[in-house]
C-alpha cells in the first residue's frame, strides 16, 4: 500500500529510560482486602507502583528524554491489594484482587464439605487439604465404572486400600508422591504423617506405614549392622549437612559444607589402604568403614513404591486431562487448588459443564496408548540434544503412519508463549500521543484487546453446553473449551456465531458497550481466563470498542470466531486512540533486525480490507536500510492493491 503510513524512528545512542510516576494506595483509592494467605504460604507485602503505561515516540525519537518530560497516559489499572500469590496457571506471581461481586458463582469450594457423600466425608475425616485433594479423585474414580475400566485392576486394588488407611497412612502417601522423588528416614515419614506440624506418637505411625508396606504403598530399604541396601549416592542424598560433616569429623576429614563432605567421603571410600588390596581387586577397608558408618545413621529408609507412583501419575493424568499439565509436572497442582478454594484464583468452567475421561477413551487399550504418548512427549521436553529429538519425532511419526485413519483423535496443545515488554513499543506511544498529538491513549497490548472483546461479547457462546458434543470440558481447572484452538470449534457454533455477529452489527454502540459490561462485571476478577485481560482495564477496553463501533468490531470478532486457533496472534504491538475525534490505529512496531511474521502480514492485511487503520512504526539507527530490505512486505499493504 503505497498510501500506508510508515513511521521512521532514529534512536541515539544515548539511553536514559523515561520514569513512571509512582502512584500510592492512596491516591488510587484501592479497599482493604481480606488477607486469604494460607498458613502454610509464605507471603511478603510489597509496595504497590503503577505500571503506567511507559509511552513512546513517533518521527526521529530519541532516548535522551529528559526526567521531567510529561509521561504518557496511565495505563488502565484495576485495583489490587498489597498482597501477592503464586499462580501456577499464569507461573509468576500476581496480586491478591480485590472482591468483587458476580452475579452467579460457579465455582464452589473444594475441601471436605464439597463432596455431599456420606461415605466420603468419612474416609476424609481428620485429613488436611491436600489429602483430601488426592482422596476426592480416588473417590470419583472408585465410584465411577465407567472411569475403572480405564485403570488396571492392581491400580484399583491400590486405591481401594488407601481409602481404608488411616489418616496418617493417607498423609503419608500424599506427600511422598508430590515430593522429590527419593528415599527417607523415619524422621521424614513421621512429619509426613503429622498434620498441621501436630505431633503423633511413634506406634500410630507406626500402625499406619506397616499398612502401606503390607499393601504395597511404600518399599523399604534395611541395615542389617554391616551393610545397608542403598548405595553411597542415595544415602549420602538423603543424610543432613549436620550428619554428613558430624561423620567427616570422626574421620578426621576437614569439610565445611554438605558438597564438600560429599566429595571428600567419596575420596575416602575410593581410596586404597595398601598395594595387596588394589592388585586381588577386593574392596578396601575404608569403603566397608565408611558404608557401615552411613548405614547405621541412616537407619531403615522408607520410599514410594514405583507401582504406586504409576499409579498416582495416571490417575492424575486422567482425572486433569483438560488441565495444563505443566502444572502437574511441576508439582503445583496442590497450590492450584488451594488458590481455588481461597478464590485467589476462578474458573469459568461450570461443574455442569464438565465430562470426565471416558468420553475420550472407550477402554483401557486407548488409555494406555495415550500414556505412551504422553511419555514421549514429556521425554521429548526433558531433551536438550537435537539428535534425541529428531529420534523421538521420528518414533511418533513412525506410530502415527500405523494408526487407522478412523482411529485418529485430535487432541489440542495448549501453547503459553511469553511476551518482553520492549522500550521500543513505549517510546513509539509517547510519540503518537506527545508529539504527533493526533491520540490521546495508547497501550502495548498486541492480540490481549481483540481477545478480550472477542470474550466480553462471545462468552456465554465460548462456554455454552453444546447438544450431542460432549468432550468440551474434560475438567473444572480448564481456562477454555477444549475445541477452542481447532477448526471445530466454529463448527460446533456456527448459528450460534453468526447470529451474534448480526446483533453485534445491528446493535448501537451504547448496547454493544452494555453487552460487554455485563460480562466485565459479572465474572469474578481472580478467573483463570485466558480470553478477558484485565490488566488493560475496562475504561480501555470501552474506549477502543467506542472508537472501532459495532461494525468494526463485529469483523474482529468474526476473524477471531471462525479461525481462532490462528488468529489469536499476530496482531500488532500497539493500539492508539483519541477519546475527542474517536480516531484510532494499530500499530506493528519493527526495530533494524526485525521483519513482520507471516501471521502479522495476514492481521494487517485483514484489517486494511475491512477499512481499520493500521501502519508500521520502524524504529532503530537503520530504519531506510530496513525499509529497503522489507520492500516486498511495504508493497503487499499497498493501498492501490
């Protein structure tokens, strides 16, 4: 398009980064919130600062603004408490929203009242929340045939013997699967059991782990006062800093630190007490010494056993099938749900809503072809060689070409990409707004606005049971439905769609706003949600809907509905408005090295067609040079096209 606007941007070399005004608890007028800090969290309070929105420049900037310039406008903020959680979900930590009011709850409380069965209140009694977590899926699964058939019988076995424990038993089983996998002292065993750091005798715990070693919970590892069963490596893991320099010191070996202790014994055990030993190859004195030393000290030790760690990890697998299974590799599924209970964290997910995994796998063949699978992918991310990659895809591939085509399910990855919040992207705002002056706001949201309104206007729709689709919703913790990133998912609601998209367009702008506000409000801030962004704030959001006008903003959504999956990304950096005039344009931010992605083209092109303002801000020392090399991409927006 040779009528394209095309911002050139030099920058010196000379950088002073523009300061953001500090805003107080005060002067945002920000409510007390409700501390649901749980006990065994740690949480610091922190200063609360603006992120206003850093803004940039537009023709010839340079870094060298000084401290005094006029920042750019604030970015929308909702209120936040001084507090801070960690979100699995979103894997860094955010700030305690403040309550607000919804107009439905559709997320109940887990804990021991949330299952109204006798049987299960019972088994569940006395235990903390955590057990109670892994004992409600057991629970679902014992009580559902048709989930049983999909586990084997020595796994059912397993699991029908954990609900008769005791409640230490239960504990016991509980932490051991979610801690490092590794062998124990009874010491370990025992805090295990106790709940809540409350103390319990020794023969009740001891009740309690003979019933796991009896039914196949836990697997041992003895001393018989010469050798232990463990090798040095795994008693030396398992042994404190204290007991491991306490031995050094017996030995007369000088050491510091629980690494060097390590080191120095391994010396020790290696080294030969005369030349006889060395040549018949026998083990010398000094590793029988040592071996012996450690073995009394650590005592009988205690481990998960690996049938039931398999156990555990397919039962999780199935019981969260539609959930982010990095959180559960990660081991924070526990934290997941206690942000949940705690209403730190929302979902959208109705429980009405939910199937389980047997509308996925009709038997146990199909189950245990997806735990392959689902080994080699997880093998696949632990690998860092390229060879050992290509090996593996070669093996899927290989798998794949001998699956009847009739047997072929298509399962739906979930992508998390990060995104760097650059300095190029604020200062091309600050140039929009307070040099050239033809906006008022601006914002470096890429695709987080179009998403949003494409979920204010589109979310009963988005979450909507479906007649004769069942599969959608496999898990209360999913963010979306599961047919949202695939073809289907337009499918399954094309009349549904398209009328929408009608009212949105013959709808004014005052109902389109209410539309989407009633949404706004009526979903709770803490919901996992990875359509609505808050963080852009409603007066943003209604300021751009306002400008773009129901027509322009029922093409966004129609991009977004039908071809979500790809649609998602590739919108450009920023967005620009003027609250006066109602002007407003997007703009794909490129920096000397950068070149617009095929996703970026096919968004600007899209939007150029149906009449949207959009441009290239190029910015950087070279800005002519890479005009040059980006030529065919300037040529395929040509407004003559």
């Amino acid at each position: 398009m040779k009528g394209a606007k095309k911002k050139k941007l030099n920058l010196s070399l000379s950088k002073k980064q523009m300061e953001s005004p500090k805003l107080s608890q005060k002067d945002l007028n920000i409510p007390e919130v409700v501390d649901l800090t749980s006990d065994d969290e740690n949480q610091g309070a922190v200063e609360l600062n603006s992120s206003a929105t850093s803004n940039t420049s537009n023709t010839t900037v340079e870094y060298n603004v000084e401290k005094n310039s006029p920042p750019g406008p604030s970015k929308f903020l909702s209120p936040k408490s001084k507090k801070k959680f960690y979100s699995p979900n979103k894997k860094r930590t955010v700030p305690i929203r403040s309550p607000i009011k919804a107009k439905r709850n559709l997320n109940p409380s887990l804990g021991s009242g949330d299952v109204k069965d006798e049987e299960f209140i019972e088994i569940t009694k006395g235990l903390d929340d955590n057990t109670i977590f892994l004992m409600k899926i057991i629970f679902e699964l014992l009580n559902d045939r048709n989930l049983r058939c999909l586990m084997n019988d020595k796994s059912l076995n397993l699991f029908e013997k954990i609900t008769e424990a005791t409640p230490p038993g239960k504990r016991i089983v509980c932490r051991l699967y979610w801690q490092v996998e590794q062998w124990c002292k009874w010491k370990k065993i025992k805090d295990n059991a106790c709940k809540n750091k409350t103390n319990i005798d020794d023969p009740t715990v001891r009740v309690a782990l003979n019933y796991l070693i009896k039914h196949g919970f836990i697997t041992v590892a003895q001393f018989n006062g010469q050798k232990h069963e463990l090798e040095f490596d795994e008693l030396v893991k398992i042994m404190y800093a204290e007991e491991l320099l306490e031995i050094c010191s017996g030995l007369k070996i000088k050491a510091k630190t629980k690494e060097v202790a390590i080191q120095s014994l391994r010396d020790f055990m290696c080294k030969k007490t005369n030349i006889t030993n060395y040549f018949q190859g026998s083990k010398s004195n000094n590793e029988t010494r040592l071996m012996k030393i450690l073995g009394a000290k650590a005592g009988t030790c205690y481990k998960l056993a690996s049938q039931a760690r398999e156990a555990l990890n397919e039962l999780h697998i199935l019981m969260y099938l539609g959930m982010d299974y990095s959180i559960i590799r990660d081991g924070k599924l526990e934290l997941t749900l206690l942000n949940e209970k705690s209403k730190r964290e929302t979902y959208p997910i109705d429980s009405a809503l939910v199937d389980n995994a047997s509308v996925i796998f009709k038997n146990r063949q199909e189950f245990e072809r997806y735990i392959y699978a689902h080994s080699i992918h997880e093998e696949f991310l632990a690998k860092t060689n390229l060879t050992e990659r290509c090996r593996l895809i070669e093996t899927v591939f290989n798998i794949f070409k001998g699956i009847p085509k009739e047997e072929v399910i298509r399962f739906v990855e979930f992508i998390n990409g990060t995104k760097t919040l650059l300095s190029a992207e604020e200062y091309c705002i600050y140039d929009y707004v307070h040099v050239d002056s033809t906006y008022t706001h601006g914002g470096h949201w890429e695709g987080k606005i179009v998403t949003t309104l494409f979920f204010l206007l589109f979310w009963d729709i988005i979450y909507a049971p479906l007649r004769g689709v069942r599969g959608l919703f496999l898990s209360r913790y999913q963010s979306q439905p599961l047919d949202l990133f695939t073809d289907s998912f337009y499918a399954n609601r094309q009349p549904m769609i398209e009328n929408r998209l009608k009212e949105i367009e013959e709808s004014t702008e005052a109902d389109m706003l209410v539309r989407m506000q009633d949404t706004w409000l009526s979903r709770p801030e803490t919901d996992v949600s990875r359509g609505i962004h808050r963080d852009i704030g409603w007066d943003g959001i209604s300021a751009v809907a306002s400008c773009l006008g129901p027509n322009r903003v029922a093409v966004l959504c129609r991009r977004l509905a039908t071809k979500y999956h790809y649609a998602h990304s590739g919108f450009p950096d920023l967005t620009l408005w003027n609250v006066l005039t109602k002007q407003i344009v997007f703009v794909e931010v490129k920096t000397d090295s950068d070149k617009p992605s095929v996703k970026q083209k096919q968004w600007m092109h899209y939007l150029k067609d149906n009449k949207i303002n959009v441009e290239f801000c190029y910015i950087g020392v070279h800005t002519k040079r890479t005009q040059s090399r980006n030529c065919g991409e300037i040529e395929y927006f040509d407004d003559s096209d």
